[in-house]
C-alpha cells in the first residue's frame, strides 16, 4: 500500500528539485553565458600551436581548434541545410521543442534507451559548450534551462552562428570552416549547395559517417530530399545538387602533425613557463615562430640528402633555421622521419653531439677578444706535440694528413685546418674558450678538467639548435638573442597572455664578431681545401664539422639575416662512409639557404667603425708599407695592427691587387 506521507515528501522534494536546479544551474554557469566567446570555448583545453601566419600545425591534449567564421559569411544554402536537418523550427521555438521532446521521449522508452535527445539547435549548442556529455534526466532539465537562458540573451542569429563554429563535423573539425577547409579544402565561403549538403549530412555521426562514403551520400541525399520538401531549393537546384559526385579529401596530411620536434619544443617551454596542468587546462593558442611553407621544404630537402647517402650507411638529418635578429626559429626539422620507430621521435637538433671544426670559430673569436691572434697572426702547420701535465702525448693532425708550414689564422680558419687551430686553443686556454662558449649560448660545457686541446675540434658535445644560435651572434654583429618558438600566446577566450619581447644582449663586441664573419665568408681563401662546394649565389659565411670516424657531419652558415644549421648522421654515432660535413650537411645548408633567401636583398658583412684595413705580407702577417702582388688587404680590430715591417726580397708592385673581403 503506497504511503500518502511519502507521496507527499517525493513531490515535495521533485518540487524544489525543480525550483532550485534552474536557480543552482544559473549561477553555475552565469560567467559563461556573458559572451559568445565564453559559451562557445567554455570546453576547450589543451593546446593548439599555430604558425607564424596564424594557420594551425599541431595540438596537444585533445585541442579544439575552431576558424570562426560570422554568420553573414556563411552561404544562406548552408545554414538552410543544417537548420532542415537539425531543427527546422529554429526559429520559432525558445529554446527546446515540446513536439520534439515528446517524440523523443516515446522513442527512448519503446527502444529502451537515451539514445534519442529531440534537441535542438539551441540545446546541442548548451550540450556541446558547457554540460557534460552523460545522458540523463537532471542533465537534461538543465539544457532546457540554459537553453532558454541562451535565448533570452542571444539572437537566433548568434545562436545559430555559433553552433555553426563549435559543432563537431568528425575528422577532428570544428565548426563549418575548418571542416570545409579539412574536407574540401576551400573556405566555407565558397561551399556549393551538394557541399553544404554532405556538411550537413555528418551531423548525426561525424566520426562513422566521414569514413563511409556510401552511407554519406545516402545522409546526403536525404538532407536535399528535406530541403525540397521545406521549399529552401528548387527541383532544378535538388537534382543538380544530386548528381554532384561525393568528393572528400579524407585522411590526407592532417594539420595536426606537423613538424613535431618544433612542437615538442613549444610544449616544453610552455610547460616550464605555466606548467603543465595551467597549460593543459587553459586552452592555450599558441602563435609559433614556424614559417610553414619553409619547414615542409626543409622536411624535403633533408629527407632527399639522406635518401642520397644510404649507400654511405647514413640514415638520419636534421636541420635548424633561424632570424639572429630576432632569436626566431623558423624551421627546424628534429630527424628524418618522425615516425621511424628506431630514432625518429629524437629530436638531434637538442641532442648531444660532438660539433667536429664547426665549435672552431668559438676559439678564434676568444682569441680576437683576449687580443691573441688577429686574422694576420702566423700560427704553425707543422707536426707539433703537446705534453700536458697529466696527459698523453698530444700531436694533431690535419684532416688530409698534410702539412702546410706557418699559415696565417684567416687561412687556417677558413681552410679548417686542425694543427694551427690546436695552436690558438693552446694560447687561449680551456676555460676561457669555455666561458666565452657558455655567453655565446652553449649551456653544457662546464668543467674545464673534463676537456683537453682537442676541445678546438670539436670534443666537446653540444646541442646543434644552441651552435645554430652561437652562429647568429656572429651574424648579428655580437648581440645574443636567446633562441624562441613563441609569438603570442592567448587563452581561449581570445585574450592575450604573453607576446614576445626580444632581450638583446651584447656578448661581442662588433668587430670581434666580424672578423669572424669576414674569415667565414672568405671564398678566396677556402678554395685551397673546399675549392666552391661551399659557395652560394650570395656572400655567406659557412663552416663544416666532421667528427672522429665519421659520426656526425654538419655545416652551419648565415647572412645577417637568416643562420642555418645542418646535419648528417646515425643517431646511434654508427661511423658513415667517409661522409665529411662538406659532403654530407653542406647540400642541405646550400639548398635552404638559397631557397630561404630567394628574392631577398643581398646583403653584405660591413665592417664596423673601430675595423682598419691594412696591406700585409701574405707570407708572415707583416705590415707592407706599399700594396704588392705578394700582399693582401687585412681587417684588424684598430690599435691591433702588425707594427714590424715586412722585407722581401724583390717586392713586385702591380696594379691588380687581392682583396680579402
């Protein structure tokens, strides 16, 4: 027998249920109601990093990222076919539909389920934007609630512009843009009636429905059958509309995967600036340094130059480009191929790897700054030994074997040759190379008892995107600008959170910088070993690196306004085919640099005010007191300057001169 006092506390109690839900559930959700912008992302999370151009590359933690679009944008046909097909009384209900509640009720209970929601426009927008996606009676109470609250705030119009950029339309798309973009490739904008139709017919069941095809033209043609029926089209427009053949670009390179190394980059520096769940939970939208089209043409060339030297056991190359301008890197390609199961998630371009002679221009700039050498300084090409204390014998040689006698420091830098090199490293000393390569930006070279001479060639391991970075000093006349991957970071409510501000700081000076420069970019003078391999269509400084046995060849170079960096090798240090870094990493860094420099203005390394150019005795780095065929024109840091004279015996004096630029 059913109690009267229960009955009376269940409609008590169904009673403030019904009271007091509205009320809790206003004021729940009251601060996501004040804008399009808070009801449209109040569900986003995880990030969605965006190139330098604003177009999305990547996201992490399930990201939604959606190209709004303004209703008035957006073609009448299509607005027609998703209101036909998901609420033909939009615009007459406020906010849910009785007819379709009841209807929808009768069909949960003879199939005994929730399947059925009867919602509407209205509702599927409260649905996808702010509830959670259980399905019961509460959660549905509360739909109708907010979905009348969302009338009375909003206009149809604003209603139905934002459930048209928020609505899923599987593939990973949100919102009528990007899955016009993801499945015709084109703007929603320019969707033709038999398009906007197949948009429409996703509806229902994004996810199965984008990968039937069959079953898609079948929802297609019911969605126009509905648009005929309701008068929008005409039978002319229905039956051209039906014979468009369906043609979807399905599951062809999602945006959402490319250049992977430069997005784990971002991610990290994210995370190490708000954390990791500030980030996840924020819904970042990341504004990136990457320039798009040069990262696919980078990804291009190092996959082709590694493909070209299998034959010589390599299998992996990376690349990193950067503005030493602005400390932008603009491409950077991690590996080969990301998805090798081997070694394609490892990022070499952060990696630890010996540098080979690429770490030389550190010791000879130290050597500029400490007043050692100047570029006239004779050094010894000679077989030489050092007898360090605590250490073994220690005789360099060449990379050809060959000995050349007493060469001048612009000819053993620019010919990258090993003795003399020793030689300036033993003048300036371990720790000063390694302090001056820690302010130039090398961050793991610490302790000067672990490393030897042998540093000046390149023992040391370091990070190629860091070595990148120290080039660009060199380019950027001595300022350091720390290397980023952000432009603009903003939530996802649109406001803005961080914009990048460069912090330039002055680690050279000009003139040590330049010396370096003009040394580099001597094509005279790196003839004798590399004759024009390592030349381009524009004045560009460049150096090589091999290292012992083969394991790793790169070739880093720069004008003033772009350094690149380049490598070759087996990420497991397996020894190449005699690959050195004029063979292996230069055509990556000739192909880059010219493709990259296309159309821009050629620039030149300028000396700065304190440089002086003297005539000099190509022989012994003397002062020549009138030009000669036996002389050469010299940069020098001013007040450093050969002071003795230089006596030749039969000095020839003609009219063409060679100038070292």
């Amino acid at each position: 027998m059913i109690n009267k006092r229960d009955v009376k506390v269940a409609l008590l109690t169904l009673t403030l249920l019904l009271i007091f839900i509205p009320i809790f559930t206003y004021i729940f959700f009251a601060h996501d109601l004040e804008s399009k912008e808070s009801l449209m992302n109040k569900k986003d999370t995880g990030v969605i990093l965006l190139d330098r151009s604003n177009k999305p590359f990547f996201t992490f933690d399930e990201a939604r990222y959606k190209a709004f679009i303004s209703l008035s944008e957006i073609p009448l046909h299509l607005q027609q076919t998703v209101i036909t097909t998901e609420d033909r009384d939009f615009y007459q209900h406020p906010g849910f539909s009785w007819r379709g509640m009841i209807r929808s009720a009768v069909t949960n209970i003879i199939q005994r389920n929730l399947s059925s929601g009867g919602s509407t426009i209205t509702q599927q927008l409260v649905k996808n934007s702010l509830l959670a996606p259980s399905k019961n009676f509460l959660r549905k109470y509360q739909e109708i609630v907010l979905s009348q609250e969302i009338e009375r705030r909003f206009s149809k119009k604003e209603i139905l512009e934002m459930y048209l950029n928020s609505v899923y339309f599987g593939q990973g798309a949100f919102g009528v843009e990007e899955a016009s973009q993801t499945y015709f490739n084109k703007s929603a904008r320019d969707l033709n009636l038999s398009e906007s139709a197949l948009l429409a017919a996703l509806l229902p069941a994004p996810s199965r429905l984008s990968q039937d095809q069959l079953a898609l033209k079948a929802r297609q043609e019911i969605v126009l059958q509905k648009m005929l029926t309701q008068k929008y089209i005409s039978p002319q427009m229905h039956q051209y509309a039906m014979s468009e053949p369906v043609n979807l670009k399905l599951n062809e390179g999602s945006w959402k995967y490319r250049a992977p190394h430069f997005a784990f980059l971002v991610r990290d520096e994210l995370i190490k600036r708000y954390g990791e769940e500030t980030m996840i939970r924020s819904g970042f939208r990341v504004q990136t340094t990457l320039n798009s089209n040069w990262q696919e043409y980078a990804q291009q060339v190092v996959t082709s130059q590694v493909k070209n030297l299998t034959k010589n056991r390599v299998n992996n190359g990376a690349a990193a480009v950067i503005d030493p301008k602005t400390g932008q890197i603009l491409t950077l390609v991690g590996s080969v191929n990301w998805s090798n199961p081997d070694f394609g998630q490892v990022d070499v371009t952060t990696s630890l790897r010996q540098p080979g002679s690429a770490f030389k221009p550190i010791v000879y700039v130290a050597g500029f700054e400490q007043n050692l050498i100047t570029p006239a300084t004779l050094l010894k090409d000679t077989p030489t030994t050092y007898n360090l204390p605590g250490s073994p014998p220690y005789k360099p040689v060449n990379f050809d074997r060959k000995f050349r006698g007493p060469v001048l420091a612009r000819r053993a830098l620019a010919n990258s040759l090993n003795v003399p090199s020793v030689e300036v490293m033993s003048k300036v000393g371990v720790p000063t190379v390694l302090e001056m390569a820690k302010r130039l930006g090398i961050t793991n070279l610490e302790e000067p008892a672990q490393y030897g001479l042998s540093l000046v060639l390149g023992a040391g391991e370091v990070k190629l995107l860091e070595l990148t970075s120290v080039y660009g000093v060199f380019a950027n006349d001595g300022i350091k600008i720390e290397p980023t991957t952000i432009l603009e970071i903003n939530d996802k409510l649109g406001r803005k959170i961080f914009s990048y501000q460069p912090t330039p700081q002055k680690v050279l000076e000009p003139e040590q910088a330049f010396l370096i420069s003009s040394i580099l970019s001597d094509a005279n003078s790196r003839a004798e070993v590399f004759g024009n391999i390592l030349n381009i269509s524009r004045p560009a400084a460049v150096k090589t690196g091999t290292t012992e046995d083969f394991r790793d060849s790169l070739t880093l170079g720069y004008t003033p306004s772009l350094v690149v960096g380049a490598w070759v090798g087996n990420s497991d240090g397996t020894p190449m085919d005699q690959i050195a870094g004029s063979l292996g990493a230069a055509p990556i860094w000739k192909s880059l640099m010219e493709n990259f420099l296309t159309e821009t203005p050629v620039e030149k390394f300028s000396p700065p005010a304190n440089i002086s150019q003297v005539w000099i005795c190509r022989q012994n780095g003397l002062l020549l007191k009138e030009a000669s065929s036996s002389g050469l024109l010299e940069y020098f840091i001013k007040g450093s300057e050969p002071k003795k004279i230089c006596v030749l015996p039969k000095l020839q004096k003609e009219n063409l001169l060679q100038v070292v630029s």
